[in-house]
C-alpha cells in the first residue's frame, strides 16, 4: 500500500529527533504492516526519549531490561514515546494497558500483539481516526 504524502509527512513529524533508521521502518511499516519493523520504530523512539547521557543503543540492551529503572526512561518519556508509537502504528494503548508493561519485551510484544490485531478499532491502522470516547 502506498503512502499519501501527508501520512509520510505525519509519520516523518512524529519521529522528528529519531535516526533514519527508525523513520525508514516506520515508512516501510505503512507500506507493508510487517510488525518485524516493529522493535525498530520501539526502540527508535525510546532512545530519543532517553535522558542526555544515556547509553542510547537498546537494540543491544537484553530484552528484560525495566523500562523506567533499567533503561533510563522517566515516565514522561515514555508517555512521550507511547504517543509516537501510537501515531505511527495507528493503534491505541491504554493506561491500564500501559501499567502492564515493565520490560522491553513487554513493550515490543504488546506493541506487536496490537499491531498484528489490526490497529484501533479493528482497522487496519494504515491512517488511524481518532477513537470516540466511550458512552
């Protein structure tokens, strides 16, 4: 499926500050929806919301490492980086949800369960409508 400019445009937005890479596997994810670009654009976005002085690689960071007291992540950034997530995949994590997850890899294996569902709503996550509140 082909990108609209504007969607490239947002996506490109809602990365700004994360390497190439990251917008690369986030451009090729909105092509295909091939959730093994997932854990890029994760960990493309979390290292951009890491504090100054970080470490900075996650890819190489084992997959049990805490989010908040092992990688440096404030609750702040991850909200920040949840947001980005939730732009570019076009899916929708709840704070409920969002307390769940402690790990990378429960952060990367949530991410790509909601992914493989279909994004918001039971779309396809391609361009995500903002999801009306509940009555």
């Amino acid at each position: 499926m082909s990108i609209s400019d504007s969607r490239r445009q947002e996506i490109t937005s809602a990365l700004k500050r994360c390497s190439e890479k990251t917008v690369a596997a986030a451009l090729r994810f909105q092509e295909t929806r091939d959730p093994a670009d997932v854990p890029t654009i994760v960990y493309g976005v979390l290292e951009r919301e890491l504090p100054e002085g970080s470490s900075g690689k996650l890819e190489y960071a084992p997959g049990s490492s805490r989010l908040i007291e092992g990688i440096g992540l404030d609750s702040l950034g991850l909200m920040e980086a949840v947001m980005s997530v939730e732009d570019v995949l076009g899916i929708n994590i709840d704070n409920s949800e969002l307390r769940k997850i402690a790990t990378l890899d429960d952060l990367n294996g949530f991410i790509r369960e909601k992914v493989e569902a279909g994004g918001p709503n039971g779309t396809d996550g391609a361009n995500p409508e903002p999801t009306p509140p509940s009555q």
